[in-house]
C-alpha cells in the first residue's frame, strides 16, 4: 500500500527534478507536481507502487483537464441518454 509519505518523497524529488528545466518544460513541470499536491492521499491506499499510484493520478488528472478545455464541464443531465439527440431529420 502506498502512504502518504511516498507520494511526499516522489513529489519532492520531482520538483528538484523540475528546476534545472528550460521554462516552458519547467511550467509543465510544476503543473504535473501541482496534480500530484492537490490529493490528500485516500487515492494512494488503492496502490502497491508509488509511481503507478502517481502515473494513474496523472493521467486521470490530464484527461480530466482535456475534457473541461475541449468541452468545458461535464455535468450530465440525467443517467437515461436523450435518444433524440442524435437523430437526423429525413
């Protein structure tokens, strides 16, 4: 199981890893360290290897943000698809 502390030493390591970068890798850096911050460490118990804990929280958080910036929130209006949505008119 992963703890807590783990993610703390991966996430450290990570932002000295992210400061010798050249800028515009350097901001990218930062934002990957800031996905890993924003978790309280309940998501990390799900996992025996830090870094697959890391890699999956990355990954969700990546898709996540492509969802919002190609479609903006997803809120779903209800669980039943709208069955007329998607029907051409003859």
């Amino acid at each position: 199981m992963v703890t807590v502390t783990d993610m703390k030493i991966i996430i450290e390591r990570w932002k000295k890893g992210t400061r010798p970068l050249k800028v515009h890798d350097m901001k990218s850096g930062q934002k990957v360290v800031g996905m890993l911050e924003k978790y309280d460490g309940t998501e990390f118990g799900l996992f025996d290897d830090p870094f697959e804990a890391a890699t999956f929280i990355l990954l969700v958080g990546m898709l996540k943000e492509q969802d919002l910036n190609n479609h903006g929130p997803v809120v779903p209006d209800t669980i039943i698809p709208d069955l007329n949505k998607n029907r051409t008119i003859a």
